[in-house]
C-alpha cells in the first residue's frame, strides 16, 4: 500500500496534538466557565416551582416527561371529538406566566423544536391574558350565549 | 528438537525444575533448552491466523526486515523458532510479540511467503487467553457459537434491572424522585443513576479481571529471556510511562511501518474518536455530581452543545476509520494480514457500537417514541459487549500492549538501528521475494522433515513457491 503523505513520521506529533486539543476544547470551555462565573450563584435553568402546582393537571414530574403526549391527548379529544374543558395553552399560562422559562429555554437546550406556536397564542403577560378575557367574552356576547 | 527423554506427561513446572541451576557454569556459556511441543498450542495459533507457521525456515529475513525489532533478541525469527518448537511458556512470558505493531514488513519480505506478522497476531491472542481472568469468558469471546450468548447476558440483565428499577432503587438508596437534577430523562425507565450504577458494577468486575490479568502478564514477562541476565533498568517507571504515552498518542510505531502504512491512518481515526467519545461519556456519567456544572445538567445536549459536537465527531472519525480498517482486511488481506474471528470480532462490535449510537441519535431527532428507546437499549447492549468483555477481546490489546511498551521502554529495549537511512524498506520485499522463489522449493522438504516430531500438521512442502 502506498505510503500516505498525510500522517507522516514527521507530522505525526502535530496530527496528535491536534486531536487532543480537539478533544480537551469543551473540557476547557467548562472549566473557563466554571472559572469565570465563581462567585456568582448559580443560573437557576428551571422555572421555580408555583405554590399552586398542585391545582397543575399532574405532577412536576409526569408533566415533564410526557406534557407532548398530553397536549396530542387533549388535541385528539378537541379536534376530533369535541370533548372541551380539559387543559389549554391559555390554562397553563395562567401560572407558568414566563413562556421564556417555562418552554422555550428546555426546549432549545434539548434541541426539541416547539410547533405549538405557530398557531396558537402564549398569554405571557397579565394584560395579555385581561385582554384574552375580554376577547373571549366578546366571543361569547355575540355568540348570543 | 523433540524432547524424547523427557517424560512424555512432563507439564511445564515440572519442566522448571529439571533445568540445571547451575546453567550458567555450562561449558558453552548457554543454557541447555528442553522442548516440549504443545501441540495444543500449535494447533490453537494456526487456527488463529498462524496457518503459514511450518514455512518458516529459520533465514531470520523477517527480523531484519522488522523497523520496530530491537538490536538485542531480534523479533520475529525467535517468536517462529518458539511458535514451531510449541514452546507456549517461552511466547506467554515475550514482550517482543506486543512490541510488534502487525504491519507485516515481515510478512512481504519472507522468502518463503510465511507470515511472522500473522503468527504473531495469533500469539496475541493466544496470549490473551492464556491470562485471562475467568479464562472461560476469554475462551467465549473468542468462539462465535457464543455470539448468542455473549449479546444475551447483557440484554437480560439490563432488562431485568429495568424491570426491578424501582426495587433495586430503593434497595441501593438511589433513586430519589425529583432530586435528579438532570432536566429532561432520554428514557425514563432508564434514569441515569441506574445506568451509573448497571455499567459502574459491571465495569468495577471488568476491571478487577484486568487487574489480575495484569498482574499474571507483568509477572510472566519479567521472566523473559530477551532481558538477559541481568536486566537492569535505564529508566524510572514514570518516564517511561510518559515516554510510551507519547509514542501510542502520536502512532509513532505505526508510522515506521512500510507495508501497512494506511492501518496508521485508521488507527489513528478509531483512537482519538474512541477517546473523544470515552471523555464525552465521562461528562455525561459525572453529570449530576460534577462541580463544573452549575445549575441543572440539561441532557440530552443541544445539537451545537461543545459536548455534542465532540460525540458527534469523535462517532464520525470511529465509523471512518473502522471502514478504512474492514476495507483493508477485505480487500488488502496479504498486506493487513490474515483476520481471525477474534480480529472481525472487535472490529464489528465497535462497528455496531457507533452504529447504533447514531441510530439512536436520528431516531431521536426523529421524535419515534417507542424506537430511539429500543436503539438505545440495543446500543447499551453493544457497549456492554464492547467495554465488560474488554479483558477478553482482542480490545485488551490496549492494557497488554501498553504494558509491554513500558516494560520495553524502562529496560531500554528500543528499537534497532538496522533500519536507520533505509527509507523504503517495503521496496526491497519484491527482489527477495522473487529471488527466492527458486530456492524456497529445495528447502522446504528438508524443513518439513526437521519438524516432523510436531506430526499433526502437514508439512509446508509446496507453500513457499509464490
């Protein structure tokens, strides 16, 4: 076999070194981070538990690991049967006011693209959801309810 | 060379001690060898890619043709002498035959077309076997029928221990709900103290195997005869460790290699992958109690993740260099040399292990609910058979050949000088080869007669003709 001019006796100590840097690079990252951010608490990554989760649907727990096959649930239940009055968006916003921390945050840093939006309204803020209210009982008004 | 007035039952101890003490005092300086073939053993090396052994007629072409052979107690001329007489206790105790990186110099240039590169894989496997510890699992490892076996003891275990998480948690005090910290669980019936505490139990046993196999391998090979005798060491331990840590981090023996030069290239991929994929590992095992990780330890990573890119490359450079090592074989199989099912075996199961690593991967970018668990589960059974049968497979080449390395390196067995100026030793395999076509068929009857004591196998009468 012909002998390769990429990974020589010469340059074989730089090959390595590169790859080992390669290697070392998020080792490093982590610690100038952990380095740099000493002394100031730590990020708090998760929305602090609300004093009336117990009012949630589930538990913390449960709603973490399968809140997507909930929501397809309730969708189905909507869509396809008409079963209404379980939970919604809207509901969720009502204690988890912060979309930011309560979706978007997990969800970019697991990669896991979120389709709820593109239709539906996240009601992040209090005027917001008034305003949501207000819409609703409108709605409802010339509905003739 | 038969050992007729030795007692025919004689085992190797009793061997031992019917040599004269006194072997130094002899008139030639020399001592006086016994022979007692295992013809076991012979058969067991030919079987595992030692087929050509009986060719070889002692012309010692193959050790000067070595570039990683040292000055002092050439290999591999002493390696086929030892291989031919059955003398397993003398190759057991070798270092040189971990020296040897199978780049098959030797190989191509034998006159005779033996294959010292071939012969001295299969003494490396032999040599695994032989201080194995429990020697029936390296015996397993090394048969296919086992294959089913060998797969479904990790499945059932692995399965039984998710079944029994919930008990097995609260038996070991681990599993407390909602103080993992770790935000998002890949697999929920598999939290990740259960994987901690599945791999940290088994690979605790592995590692003790390795251990006791060590320690046999250090005992044996200090009673080597290619120190002399009086080996005096030219370096401390850490140096040499150092030294060697170097050399296997820069390929620096694969790189002086002519024949199989491409096998540097795929080594080099496999082993930095393997090690960008170990430290990643490592991160994500430590997660949960590692101090550089402030906050919560989202997992999986984002795609971009420093971490995740590492994985990703590192699986990349594996799987490439694992192709360029399975086209080589199939393909280049007189320059690669001869693969056994023991070669195959590492090969593929790494293959499959990286394989269903990304399979697992897609299938969770892919959102498939019941799927990226099922790859995931069959991925983990393929790092068990990778990692925990370590000691076993032809993956302990990595704590037996590092071993000999720094043995090697502390009693200055370097390489020779013989080779120094001589930039393409693979050039001159096509002239002795040929030249010697004619006069490999007049030598070999003569040998065949010479080892007719070892009876078994049949004389290489024709086999030296290219």
């Amino acid at each position: 076999m012909k002998r390769s001019s990429v990974l020589t006796e010469k340059n074989r100590i730089k090959w390595a070194t590169f790859f080992t840097i390669l290697i070392l690079l998020p080792v490093g990252l982590s610690v100038a981070g952990f380095a740099l951010s000493r002394g100031q608490a730590a990020e708090v990554f998760l929305e602090a538990p609300d004093p009336r989760w117990e009012s949630c649907y589930r538990d913390a727990e449960y709603m973490r690991f399968h809140h997507m096959d909930l929501l397809k649930e309730i969708r189905d239940e909507v869509v396809r049967y008409g079963i209404k009055g379980g939970i919604t968006l809207a509901g969720c916003g009502d204690c988890h006011t912060n979309r930011d921390q309560f979706c978007d945050r997990c969800h970019e840093a697991a990669s896991v693209r979120l389709d709820c939006f593109g239709c539906h309204y996240y009601p992040e803020r209090a005027l917001d959801r008034e305003l949501l209210r207000v819409g609703m009982i409108v709605q409802a008004t010339q509905d003739g309810r | 060379m038969e050992s007729t007035e030795l007692p025919a039952q004689a085992d190797s101890v009793s061997l031992e001690r019917m040599k004269p003490r006194n072997a130094r005092a002899s008139p030639n300086g020399r001592r006086p060898v016994f022979v007692d073939p295992d013809l076991q053993f012979i058969r067991a090396l030919s079987r595992s890619g030692g087929d050509s052994l009986k060719k070889c007629m002692q012309c010692g072409t193959c050790s000067a043709a070595c570039p990683l052979s040292p000055d002092s107690h050439p290999f591999p001329r002493k390696e086929m002498a030892w291989a031919n007489w059955g003398m397993k206790d003398r190759l057991m105790k070798d270092p040189d035959v971990w020296l040897c990186h199978h780049c098959n110099d030797c190989s191509t240039s034998c006159p005779r077309g033996t294959r010292p590169g071939d012969v001295l894989g299969g003494i490396r496997q032999q040599c695994i076997l032989h201080y194995a510890f429990p020697r029936f699992l390296a015996r397993w490892v090394s048969r296919p029928v086992f294959i089913p076996l060998l797969l479904a003891m990790p499945a059932v275990l692995l399965g039984l221990a998710i079944r029994y998480r919930d008990t097995l948690g609260e038996a070991l005090g681990l599993a407390v709900p909602g103080e993992d910290i770790i935000v998002y669980s890949f697999m929920p019936s598999l939290p990740h103290w259960l994987i901690n505490s599945f791999f940290g139990f088994f690979g605790l046993l592995a590692f003790l195997a390795a251990v006791v196999g060590l320690v046999r391998f250090v005992r044996g090979v200090k009673k080597s005869e290619v120190w002399g005798d009086d080996p005096r060491p030219v370096k401390g331990l850490f140096p040499s460790i150092w030294s060697v840590f170097i050399k296997v981090f820069s390929h620096d023996r694969f790189t002086s290699c002519e024949t199989d030069h491409s096998r540097s290239i795929s080594h080099f991929f496999v082993f930095f992958g393997f090690i960008a994929l170990a430290v990643v590992t490592l991160w994500v095992l430590t997660g949960p109690y590692n101090p550089l990780i402030r906050g919560e330890f989202v997992y999986p990573f984002s795609f971009w993740s420093p971490w995740k890119l590492l994985a990703n490359v590192g699986g990349v450079a594996v799987l490439l260099g694992l192709l360029l090592m399975i086209w080589e074989r199939l393909y280049f199989g007189h320059l690669a040399g001869t693969s056994s099912y023991f070669d195959w075996a590492l090969v593929w199961t790494l293959f499959l292990v990286v394989a269903t690593g990304f399979s697992s991967e897609v299938l969770h970018y892919l959102r498939m609910v019941p799927h990226r668990q099922v790859a995931y589960f069959v991925h983990l059974v393929f790092v068990f058979a990778l990692l925990i049968y370590l000691p076993y497979s032809k993956f302990a080449h990595m704590l037996y050949r590092t071993t000999a390395m720094v043995m090697a390196e502390r009693y200055g067995r370097e390489a020779g000088t013989h080779l120094k100026g001589v930039p393409y030793a693979g050039e001159m395999t096509d002239v002795s080869s040929g030249a010697a076509g004619g006069t490999s068929a007049d030598t070999g009857p003569v040998m065949a007669d010479s080892m007719g004591g070892t009876g078994s196998l049949p004389p290489a009468g024709n086999g030296g003709s290219t």
